[in-house]
C-alpha cells in the first residue's frame, strides 16, 4: 500500500472470520463463511470456497478487534475470482452508516499506523497512507 491512492485507505489482514447471509433471500437466509483478507472503508476482499454469485446482496457479520464489531453491514459482491480451491470475493458495503465508517477509519489508521505508516492527506482531499 506505499503510496496507494484510494478513495478509502485498505488494509491487509492476517485471519478474520466473517458470515455472510444472502440479503435478497429473507426466507432462506442462506449463511456461507469466508475469510477477510482486505478491507477499507468502502468494502472489503474475501476469501470463499462456495461464493455468493457476482452482484448478490448480501448481510456480513465480522469482528476486526474488541470493539470492532460489525453485524448485518449490507454489501454487494462486484468480483469473483476463481481460484485452485477458492475464489476471492470483492464486497462493496452498501450506504454503511457515518458511525460504521467511522469505526471503519479508525480501526484502519489504528493498524497502518502500527505498521509505521502515516496518513498523508493530499490537496484534493485523497487520504493515502505511506
């Protein structure tokens, strides 16, 4: 991420468990896992063997760290990659409340910030983190 400019800052991440329920299907509320492998404040990567098909709404339940608990974030998956035994998965979180995002940012700056990067705030307003 040295000098990524992004609209939100993504972090890569070691092991997050996360559930993910298909959003469309109220009856069925099919749950699958996956594992977090990137996230930002806009959506995050997942690592799946069954994946939700591309352009699915879904429900995600996740926790980052003590008090980084997220539960019922609506998203909607805009890649599958295939891959030998699993597919990675980009979510795009859907109207995710200022709090969430918030708590997103935070969490996110926390942990860049522990890997000795510092935010850079660029004249046009792109926060990057190098």
């Amino acid at each position: 991420m040295h000098g990524e400019k992004r609209k939100h800052p993504r972090l890569q991440v070691d092991i997050v468990p996360v559930d993910l329920k298909n959003a469309e299907e109220v009856v069925l509320e099919e749950k699958r896992n996956g594992t977090v492998k990137g996230i930002s404040a806009g959506g995050m990567g997942i690592l799946m063997e069954n994946p939700f098909p591309k352009e699915s709404l879904i429900k995600l339940d996740f926790v980052l760290d003590e008090g980084f608990e997220f539960m019922g974030m609506l998203g909607k998956i805009v890649r599958v990659e295939s891959a030998e035994k699993a597919s990675i998965v980009g979510v795009q979180f859907i109207n995710p409340g200022e709090a969430e995002i918030a708590r997103l940012e935070k969490y996110i700056e926390k942990k860049l910030n522990e890997k000795g990067m510092k935010k850079i705030l660029l004249h046009d307003g792109t926060v990057i983190f190098r």
